[in-house]
C-alpha cells in the first residue's frame, strides 16, 4: 500500500494524459459510508448508521475514527464535522478508533504529494490529481500524516453525518406519519414543529438502523454551522487531565485477552533491546546466552527489520531486569559499510551534488541563467543537518502471538502497513494479525515507521501464548531513528536597476525520503522507488508563490546509506531556510523593507490571501516600529520575519531576539517573542490552530537553535535530549498567533504548517542584531559531547542499568 508521501506521478504530458483517460471510466468515485468490517464497539444497544457513526439507545454518539491522535487535535476536530451534520449534542459525543478497512484509506496523501505547483497552467494536471484520488481507494493505506486529516476527512464525516440525520429523520417521519421534511435534528433530537412531538436520537436509532442509506445527503451551508468554527472542549481533553488516556506504552494486563472466558489475563513480559551501534550493522555471531539471571526468559539476536538494524532483546518478568540484563549482555559487532561513514564526509558529499547535472528541474519560467548575467548578482549557499524526531512516548509495542495469530498494541500513525509488517514478518497472513492502535505520544513523522512493530512481534514470537512489551531506551530511539536528511542548497538571484527581483536559481541537494519508504514499508521494488520522483526533496522551494519572470528550482537525489524519514514539515522544514532567508539577503541588496520586498512579489489575483497575511503580520506584530533598537537598560533586539506555504496554509512569522552576554548564554542571543499569522482557510477548531502554531513554533525553534544529528563511524553521536535540546519553560518565547477568518469555506492543514518559517525568521532577526548573516542550522553549537563518550560503544543507558 502506498501513501501520500511515497506515491508520486511525475510530469506528464499529453500522451500521459491519453493513457490516464483509458482509465477514468475503470476508476468511478465510491462511496466511503459502509465499512466491510465489523464497527468497533457496536452492539444490540450500540447501532452503527454507516462506517463512520454508531448511536446508542442511550444516546450516545460514536464517531468512528480512522485517524492516530498524537496531540494534534484530530480526534475532536473529525468528530465535529460529523457532529456538525448529524446535529448531535456534543456533550453526547465520543469516539473509537476504526478497524482496518478500505472507507478509511487516507484520500489526500498521495494527491498532496504530486510535484505539481498550485499555478501549474497545464490542462493535465489537474485531471492527474482527481485521478489520484479515484485511484488512490486501491493503492492507499490508513495513515495519519502529511497534515492532511482533517482534508482528508472532511467531505466523508459530513456525508456521514448528514446520512444519519437523514435516516434518524425518516424514522421519526414513518413513526409519526409526517413528511421527513417537515422533521428537523437539533442536538441530539429529532422534533415535529407542527405536532410538537419530539424523540431522541436514542429513541429513533433502533427504527433507523434498517433504513436505506442516502448517498447523497444535503450538507448544510456555511452560514447553518453550529459547530465548525467554534472551540469546544477536546473530546480527549479530560482523560489526559486526570491520567486515564492510554498511550501505546501504558497497555497493561487489563488491556490483555482473558487466557480462558472471565479468567486472569495472559501473562505479559517486557522486552529491552540493543542495536548495533553502527547504523545497517549487527552481531557477528547469533549465538547469545544469559546463565541463570533471575526473571530473565531468554535473549536472543533479532534481524533489522523494515529498515531498522539489527541487534539482541532480551525477555523479563520486568523492564528494569530485561534492560539490566541487556546491559551485562556480551555482544561482538559487525559494524558493516556504513563504519566509514562520518558526517563532515557525507556533508562534502552533498556539495559535490549541487552541481551534478543529473538534478532533476521541478519548476522552470522564463530563462533564469541568461537572466543572472544583468544586474546585481547574489550567490549564497545553505546547510542543514540530519535531524532526530524525538517523540517523548519510547518507542514501544506490545504483542501477542499464539497460534498462527498475532495481536499488536501500537502507538502508530499506519495502521494498516503495520498489520503488513507483522504478517511479513511472522510468515502469517494480514488477516490472521489484529492491531488495536493506541495514542500517541507525540510523533511527528517517526510512527509512520514499521521497524519497531515487525520486531517487537518476532520477540513476542519466541514466547508464544505469553505478551510481551517491547520498549526502546532513549539512546536506542535516537541511534536508530529515520532522520530528517540532511541538506546542501546554493541560491543564485539578481536584481535589476529598480532594485526588482529579475532573477531566481536555486539547487539543493539531499537523500530521498520516498525512495527509502517505499521499499522497506509498501514493498516497493527498489528499482522502482529509485525511479520515482520525490516532490518532498524540493517541496517549499519549487512551489513558492513569490513572482519573478526568471525562475529555476532543480534538486539532486543523493544516495547514502544513511536511514531517512518524513520529519515534521519534511522538505518545507529545511527549504523555507534556504527560501526566505535569501528572500531577506535580496531585500537587503535592494534597500527595501523585507515584507514589502515580498509583498511587491505578490501581485497577481491568486497571491491575494500571501499578501493579506502578511499585511495583517504588519499590524499584528507592529512591524513598522524600528526592526533594531535598545531598551532603557541598553539591551539590544531585532526582529525578522518569514512566511511560507505548506500543506494548503500560509503562515507568517515575526521572531524577536535580545543579545546577550556569554555569561547569560553561550547562543549570544535569545528569542524573545514571536508573532504568527496563520491563513489555513475555514478553521474546524481555531483554538486547536493556534494550539498547533505554537507546537509547531517550539518544535521548529527547538530543531533551529540547537539540534543536530552528526555521524561518527557510522554511529549516531547523539543519545539523549540534553544532546539535542528542547524549548522548555524557561526558554519559550512568548507565542501570539492571529487565525484569518473569512478566507475560504474548506480546510487546509495546520499540524506542520507551524514549523518550517520560525527557523528563517529567527535567523533573520541573527542577522540584523549581529550583523552577521547565518547560513547553516543549528543557529548556535550544539552541546559539546565529551570524548569520553565518543567511544565506538559508549552508552550512558547501560551504565545506569548496571548501577540499578
């Protein structure tokens, strides 16, 4: 199965368009309301209308949810564009996470993917995207990600809820013998104005259960929401106040089977693991042993699986004797290739790529080589490192395999491709594996990986009948994770004598996330996936709206054997950096203000909403105050500023910064505050949008400020948060975020949106405090290893087992 990042069809033209033609008929739209599988949680008493809703005669409201809840919001958000059409009481509503099944394949992913610019002006670009959709019902897979749910979800939630309404409607008309028309919902009631009778949803649903379903139900009119724009409280909010959410790594016997109806639940142990330090190496030997440890099962070598590396597991009554044992454990290495591998080695690489002429050109207008001999010239080149996601929650997984099945309990944002791991993995089929799929705590990109899943279920096999919980330690989670590749661009641009831009040229360079994902978690041939090409590499540099007459954005793919993965905001999150902080040089050149720079590139109809976020950034952040200037006591700041479009959103951001003194900080600087204006188009939740702005505003200057992943010998160097520090408390800046409203009535997404302009523009405002420009992320060192723990195996994690 394929998903939205890793399904892309390249430029087409003509003859393409031809071929695609032969298959529009093949490949009608379909319906996404009845499920082929059983609704979970329904029941005599628990009645499912269609896939999506189930009410209960006791008037609750089940929203079947087909997306992973990791702190973004989706949960509530989904529930109330079903809860909007159905006109249920919200206080009623709740929600159960779906089964695996074709209604809930994620539409958008693979259409959102396309390297395709929202301006391209061929006819056959948008047939190829309505194309993808129709197709993508065969090739897709449930995935959370992409920030596309809430697009995703929008159309079949209100259908889905609008065909309920209907049917609750109809029952409600044949029971009182009145015209359906004349039966209106309104929270959670079905009311007969004229006869003043009334019933519940939870009276009707036993009537309306058998009732034809309406394919095409009325949706209501923007102007009739009660619900969509407003803010009420999240439907998981509660149970993360007191404790009781369940997250992947909180499953417990209660979660467990019963060993025999109403008995006690299987046993369930706890596995610790170890991976090659090296990154694609393993043992040199399987033959491991742990004599007479109390509480130990067994340790054995367990395979790299999906793209993961190999290593040992060990098995215990507890995951404080499994990783102690672990630590004691004598293990030989093969550290393979990749023990040649050093980061400064890989970053010579991806220069030497800049000019490789084998680059792949995404957009080209006009003639831009031509163009770069008049006028004034810039050239400057920009680097970012690898980077870690960093989930809080451990990665963890716990499984149960007795008999030819297997049970899986995951915190994952892919469902579906995890079922396939597990099967692939074990040599059984996809429907002999159940995955109940757990919160998330915290993501962002990393659970959209299988490696973790297949491995914890071969563990699990080598105690059959008995469940066994797989968690990582810290150090293992960074050594091994799949990075955010690291990225070389050069940026050529000129200006003619009006200070105009004339002139666009920029090539990057970077590893492919899609050309890694396709072969180790949808089985696509690497041959293949080689050759597919890979918006995300360039994505955010090629399909940026500024105008300019003479444009070329081209990307060189480059292949190491280093592990790569979507990180939040994938390719926007380095090309905003390379974009507007070149954007920011130009405007320098020219004399002109940075916002009116951008806003003079922005005059066409379709860059209206750019133009209008930034004009209320302006307002909002006070931007025609002095951009540098001192306080009473003599401190000084400076403000910068970026805007970047992703995922549908336009997001523009003021970054305020104050020098400081070494002894105060080593970074020289800090940020302040930061101002965000935020165009997502209708906001489902606007209190969630600001929610997801500041997340993505902390993850973002997080990364920017002092996180980098380096190599040494082909080992990360990197194992815990103090190496690759977060914003905390004390050094947040203030966050103030301003949602447009009125600029559209459907969605955009907003779960990364957030992140890609805080780095720019906090090294826009470096750049004017300091006068020195940055060209490279970090913004300041990261903190310095000491050399005793740049040991070929040095791990602090076993040292502290060993001290247990």
């Amino acid at each position: 199965m394929l998903s939205r990042r890793t399904f892309l069809i390249g430029g087409a033209g003509a003859a393409a368009a031809g071929t695609l033609a032969v298959g529009w008929a093949l490949f009608r739209p379909d319906h996404r309301l009845e499920s082929r599988t059983a609704s979970a949680g329904s029941s005599d008493t628990q009645i499912p209308l269609n896939g999506w809703v189930i009410i209960g005669t006791d008037n609750r409201v089940t929203v079947v949810m087909s997306k992973a809840e990791m702190g973004q919001g989706i949960h509530t958000g989904a529930a109330m564009l079903l809860a909007e059409e159905l006109d249920a009481d919200w206080t009623q509503v709740r929600v159960v996470q779906s089964p695996i099944d074709r209604i809930y394949i994620n539409r958008e992913n693979i259409v959102n993917g396309l390297p395709y610019r929202d301006d391209d002006p061929r006819e056959h670009v948008e047939f190829i995207r309505d194309f993808a959709r129709r197709t993508t019902r065969y090739f897709g897979s449930m995935v959370t990600g992409g920030s596309t749910s809430i697009q995703d979800l929008w159309m079949p939630m209100r259908e889905a809820g609008a065909s309920a309404r209907a049917m609750l409607c109809t029952a409600a008309a044949n029971l009182w013998g009145v015209p359906v028309e004349a039966c209106v919902a309104k929270a959670g009631v079905v009311s007969h104005a004229a006869s003043k009778r009334s019933a519940t949803f939870g009276q009707l649903v036993p009537l309306a259960r058998d009732l034809s379903q309406p394919y095409s139900p009325t949706l209501k009119t923007p102007a009739a929401y009660v619900l969509i724009g407003k803010s009420p409280k999240r439907i998981e909010g509660q149970a993360k106040l007191d404790g009781s959410l369940r997250f992947g790594i909180d499953i417990g016997p209660a979660d467990l089977p019963r060993k025999t109806e109403g008995g006690q639940p299987v046993d369930l142990l706890y596995a610790s693991v170890l991976m090659c330090p090296t990154l694609g190496g393993g043992p040199k030997s399987r033959d491991v042993s742990i004599k007479d440890v109390k509480g130990v099962h067994g340790c054995f070598v367990v395979d790299g699986y999906n793209g993961g590396t190999a290593g040992v597991a060990v098995i215990a009554d507890n995951p404080f004797i499994a990783m102690r044992a672990l630590c004691n454990l004598p293990v030989e290495w093969d550290h393979g290739e990749a023990a040649k591998l050093n980061t400064a080695d890989i970053m010579q690489t991806l220069e030497r790529a800049i000019d490789d002429t084998s680059r792949v050109t995404y957009y080209e207008a006009g003639d831009a080589d031509a163009a770069l001999k008049r006028g004034k010239v810039l050239q400057m080149r920009y680097t970012v490192p690898y980077l870690a996601h960093g989930a809080l929650e451990p990665i963890n997984c716990t499984a149960l395999v007795d008999g030819g099945h297997a049970t899986v309990w995951v915190s994952t944002q892919v469902p579906q491709a995890a079922r396939k791991a597990v099967a692939d993995a074990l040599g059984i089929g996809v429907n002999d594996v159940t995955v109940h799929q757990a919160y998330l705590g915290g993501a962002f990109g990393r659970r959209l990986e299988v490696d973790y899943v297949a491995q914890a279920a071969v563990i699990a096999a080598q105690m059959k009948g008995r469940a066994v919980q797989t968690i990582w330690s810290r150090p293992q989670d960074m050594t091994h994770d799949f990075y955010r590749p690291a990225c070389v661009a050069k940026f050529s641009g000129s200006l003619d004598a009006e200070g105009n831009l004339a002139a666009w040229h920029a090539v990057s360079a970077s590893q492919s996330v899609t050309e890694q994902v396709l072969p180790r978690t949808y089985g696509v041939p690497e041959f293949l996936a080689r050759h597919m090409p890979d918006g995300t590499m360039a994505e955010g540099g090629f399909d940026i709206p500024y105008e300019c007459p003479n444009v070329s954005v081209a990307h060189t793919r480059v292949d190491l054997p280093i592990p790569v993965g979507y990180w939040r905001s994938v390719g926007h999150s380095h090309q905003a950096f390379f974009v507007e902080g070149f954007l920011d040089e130009m405007a320098a050149a020219a004399g002109k203000d940075p916002i009116d720079f951008r806003l003079a590139l922005l005059g066409k109809p379709e860059h209206r909403r750019h133009a209008a976020v930034l004009r209320a950034l302006i307002d909002f952040a006070g931007w025609r105050q002095p951009r540098k200037w001192k306080d009473r006591s003599g401190t000084e700041f400076a403000r910068g500023m970026a805007m970047h479009v992703s995922f549908d959103s336009i997001v523009a951001q003021v970054a305020e910064v104050r020098r400081e003194t070494a002894s105060e900080g080593s970074a020289g600087f800090r940020v302040t505050r930061v101002f965000c204006v935020v165009d997502c188009g209708l906001a489902i939740h606007p209190d969630m949008v600001v929610q997801q702005m500041e997340s993505g505003i902390v993850f973002g200057l997080s990364a920017a400020l002092q996180q980098a992943v380096t190599i040494r010998n082909g080992q990360v160097e990197q194992h815990y948060f103090s190496e690759v520090p977060l914003i905390d408390i004390e050094t947040c800046p203030e966050i103030r975020t301003r949602v447009m409203t009125g600029t559209g009535n459907l969605p955009h997404g907003v779960g990364e949106a957030g992140t890609p302009p805080i780095a720019p523009a906090v090294a826009n405002a470096v750049a004017l405090l300091t006068s020195k420009r940055p060209y490279s992320l970090p913004l300041t060192a990261p903190p310095a290893l000491p050399e005793a723990e740049r040991t070929q195996e040095g791990d602090r994690w076993c040292q502290w087992c060993k001290s247990l």
